[in-house]
C-alpha cells in the first residue's frame, strides 16, 4: 500500500516511515498541506494519510473534499496533544496513534487499510460460483463488468480482483461515476492543464494517469452521460488520454474494472448507453447474486459484524439468538449486504445482555424487519391487482367501462337501484333509464333481491 506522510513531529515521524516500511508500505512525505496536495494532484497518491496532528487537520480534510480525493487520514502526535487529537477526530481522522511510534499499532493500522481493500466474506455456493470464477481471471488483464444490486459489493468484488492480479503492487483507483458533476467527471477522470477552465489553478492529474500500472475501478459507469463515454471507449482502445486543456495525447498503462446496478443491455436499447462501450467493458462479466439469493451469506456477514460493532463501540461480545438468526434469514434485505451491516449495527446498540434477540433486529424507526417487509408486500399485491385492472380496461369504451361499472355495482347491491344510485352518485331516474338501455341491448339485469349470476 502507499502511505502519505505529512508533517515533522520533531523528527519522529521518520521512525514512524521506517516502521511501515518494514510492514511493506510504499512511503513518501510532504512536510505541508500544500506540499501534500500538489503531490495528489500529481498523481502520487496513497492509500492512507499519516498526519502530525499539529497540522491543520480541518483544513487537511476540507482541501480533500473539496478536490474529490478521498483517502482515509490518521492523526498522530505525543500524548501532550491531547486537544488536538479531538479535533483531528472531530474533523474527520479515523484515527489517533501516540507517538513515539509503536511498531504493532503502526502495523496493525496499515494492516486494517490493507484489509479493507482485500476482504471478501462468504460462504454460500451462489457466491462461491462467482469467486471461482473471478480467481481465474483475476491474473488477466480482461476488463471486468460487476453487476449486481445496490448493497452486493461490487466495489468490494473489484478490490478482490485487484489484490490478486499481477497489477496487486500498484494503485488501485476507484471513480464513483454517480457522485461527480457531468462537468467534472471528464477532469477527474482525464485530468486538466492549468487555465483550462475557469478555477483550473494547477494541473491536475485524472485518475487515468494516478492508476498507470494498476487498476482503474469505473463505479456506477450506467451514470456516464453518453458524450463523455465516447471519450472513455477512446481512451480504453488506444490506451492514451487527453488531459482537458491540453495539446498532446499521455499513454496510459491500465487495467479498467466497471461495476453497474442497472441492465445495461436495456441501456443501450434505450439510448443511454453506448453498445460499443458496453462491448468493450464486458469481456468478463461478474454477476453478484442479491443477498437473499445467499443465505449462507446471510448467517456468516451476520456473525462478522456482530464482531467487529461490539468491538467498536467497546461492548462485551455477543451471540444471535437462534430467533434472531431466523428474522435474518427471512428478511428480503433490499438493501442486501450494505442494509444488513446497518441491521447489526443497530442490533449490537440495542442489546443490553450477551445475546441479541429478534426483538432487536429493527428498521431504523423501530419497526420490525419482516413486518416491514410483510406490509410493503401487501402494498406491492394492492398495487399489482390495481395494475392489472387498469390494464384490463385497455381497449374498451367509455360507454362499455359504464355499462360494466353500473351492472357490477347492482349485482354487488343484490338489484337494491336505489342504494345503487347512490353509489354510483346519479339519480334512481337515470340508473332506470340506463338499465332499460341495456335490457333493450339484451344484458341481464338483476331483479330486487338477485344477482345477475343466480338470476340466470
């Protein structure tokens, strides 16, 4: 992994960069914020911050923010800085180590930002089938498609297919197509000249270049508006890159990764995404299963975060009762993976014993899990019944849909016409007008007490 220091510490920090060395970290240093942003902006990213915590933290993560490199921070400082280490944490620091450095507390860190690119849990044969087959091209430099639903893990499923490439040494990069601006995502992406456009102050490095040698993870790439995916199809055939603003093509050496929540298929039936492109991304295609389509998942990811929110939040190890595990496995999980991490979360929260029970695997406003999804079943048959009556109408007449209409509702009135009427909110002079009609047209028409049914 690559590891940015910034900052001096008196010199500590050069025990701190020989420690992550010898954990395997590739480690540079920048002794300001400025320093620090022009080495991104540059290209040279990293994997993780290490920070003195006399910087100015705050300004640190708001500069990150506002130039769209996300890169988790940790703070660091002598026990003296109590103060600022809130701060930093209040800031936004995922973390404060103590200085002088300790060798296992600096390993265990880049061991968990290592870990967390790397992990992949499961244990059902749905999954399994789709792991097998990533292991078997994960060495190639095929580019990757990874469909799924919202929640599978499909960023997960890329990092996977990184660490166990022949490109696991260099940066893997990731761009969340959906969350960038239609007219930024070209210079996140390409990069741009400085001047280019206006508040284009310093070149800028796009992530195509950042992941030359590595892997370049295209996230949500159906988000892509269709006159920016020309460029991308370009820049994926000839392996070179137009920065914005600038006047010669930059040769990349790439590996692309794309994952989807939509059919792009149906995209490109529709318009709005280009068949070439999709041609070119789809030379593998990963398929995630749904949660619910993995129960065996559901069991193992369940007991991994009971784990790993008890320990966060300092709470005594728990246990799902087997009540709960039951509410678990019945749960249609929308949000798959994502949601049930947020479940236990909670879950682990609302526990006061060493147990967690049913009664503790509740939607955020309270709700139970399947009575939730007990009532959106309920309203999605209502909406369905009502679907296909409105579909039954398709082709019919005003004057049919009428006749039909005031018939049913004296059948459902056993022939009562005045009751009718008043149902169908017209005179008793005009249903017997109306009923005269169809008789003449020869329908059936209940008598006081009957229904066409038993009066046939």
């Amino acid at each position: 992994m690559r590891l940015l220091i910034i900052g001096a510490l008196e010199g500590q920090l050069s025990e701190a960069t020989k420690l992550a060395m010898q954990g395997g970290a590739k480690v540079s240093h920048a002794p300001s914020i400025e320093i620090a942003l022009a080495s991104l902006r540059n290209g040279k990213g990293a994997e993780l911050l290490l920070v003195d915590v006399m910087i100015d933290i705050p300004r640190l993560i708001g500069a990150l923010e506002e130039e769209r490199i996300h890169i988790p921070v940790v703070a660091c400082g002598t026990e003296t800085n109590a103060a600022a280490a809130v701060n930093a944490i209040r800031a936004g620091a995922k973390e404060y180590i103590p200085l002088p450095p300790n060798a296992e507390l600096i390993a265990a860190v880049i061991a968990a930002v290592a870990r967390e690119s790397e992990d992949f849990l499961y244990r059902d044969p749905a999954m399994a089938r789709v792991v097998q087959l990533a292991e078997q091209i994960a060495k190639s430099d095929a580019s990757v498609l990874i469909t799924g639903e919202s929640g599978t893990g499909k960023e997960v499923m890329a990092k996977y297919l990184h660490a166990r490439s022949l490109r696991a040494g260099q940066p893997f990069i990731s761009v969340n197509c959906a969350a960038i601006p239609e007219a930024l995502l070209e210079s996140e992406l390409f990069g741009h000249e400085k001047g280019a456009f206006t508040g284009a102050v310093a070149r800028r490095i796009g992530k195509f270049e950042e992941a030359s040698g590595g892997t370049l993870l295209l996230d949500e790439i159906s988000e892509m508006d269709t006159r920016l995916q020309a460029k991308l199809l370009r820049a994926i055939q000839e392996r070179q890159i137009d920065r914005v603003g600038g006047s010669k093509p930059v040769n990349v050496d790439i590996r692309i990764l794309a994952t989807s929540n939509r059919d792009l298929s149906a995209a490109v039936k529709e318009g709005t995404f280009r068949e070439d492109l999709l041609f070119r991304l789809n030379v593998v295609n990963l398929k995630l299963p749904a949660l619910r389509e993995r129960p065996a998942d559901i069991a193992a990811l369940a007991e991994f975060f009971v784990e790993k929110y008890a320990k966060a939040n300092g709470m005594p190890a728990s246990t799902l009762s087997p009540s709960a595990r039951e509410e678990l496995l019945r749960a249609p999980w929308p949000g798959n993976v994502r949601e049930l991490e947020n479940t236990l979360h909670r879950a682990v929260l609302l526990s006061s014993g060493d147990t967690i029970e049913s009664e503790q695997i509740r939607l955020p406003d309270g709700t139970g899990i399947n009575e939730a999804a007990s009532a959106h079943s309920l309203a999605s048959q209502a909406a369905q019944a009502a679907d296909a009556v409105s579909r039954s109408l398709v082709g019919q007449t005003v004057a049919d849909v009428e006749r039909s209409l005031i018939l049913d509702t004296l059948d459902h009135c056993l022939g009562n016409r005045t009751h009718a009427a008043n149902i169908l909110g017209i005179s008793i002079r005009t249903l017997r007008n109306k009923l005269n009609l169809y008789a003449e047209e020869g329908q059936t028409i209940p008598s006081p007490g009957e229904q066409r049914s038993s009066a046939a």
